[in-house]
C-alpha cells in the first residue's frame, strides 16, 4: 500500500476496498494476513456456486478489478477450486 500512515488509515482504506469488492461480485472477502502492517494487504474471496464456468468467471473479474482498482502494487494472485 502507497503512502499509507498508520495502521488505522489502512483499515479504513481496505475496509473500503474489501466493501467495493463484495458489493461488485456478491462473494466474501476479508483480511487474511499482515493485518499489523501498513505496507501490505493479503486478502481472500470465497464463493459458492454448481456451475465452475461462472466460478472462472467471478474469478477472473475480480482479478482484473483488484489490478485496476488496487490500493497498491499486486505482487502474487493464486486461485484454487475445491
């Protein structure tokens, strides 16, 4: 994350991000990790669905608005299906 202060101006600018994400897709989101620092942001999404066509989909939309949208550089995106 770029020029962020403090840790209580990154929760609020993640907890903006994380709220834009969920309302875009329909689909959880949260923090998972580095939570103490102000220089990085690991966040996990989760969805449910019968269809894997429409999960590749949500997938791959997320991932483009994550790149275009992000508060910072990306440095790693990895994606399972279980």
């Amino acid at each position: 994350l770029f020029g962020v202060e403090s840790l209580k101006e990154k929760r609020s600018i993640v907890k903006r991000f994380l709220n834009q994400i969920r309302k875009r897709f329909n689909i959880s989101v949260c923090e998972l990790d580095r939570m103490d620092s102000k220089e990085y942001l690991v966040i996990g999404m989760s969805m449910i669905s019968n269809d894997r066509k429409h999960v590749d989909q949500v997938i791959s939309e997320v991932t483009r608005f994550v790149e275009a949208e992000s508060p910072g550089m990306i440095t790693d995106v990895a994606t399972g299906l279980v």
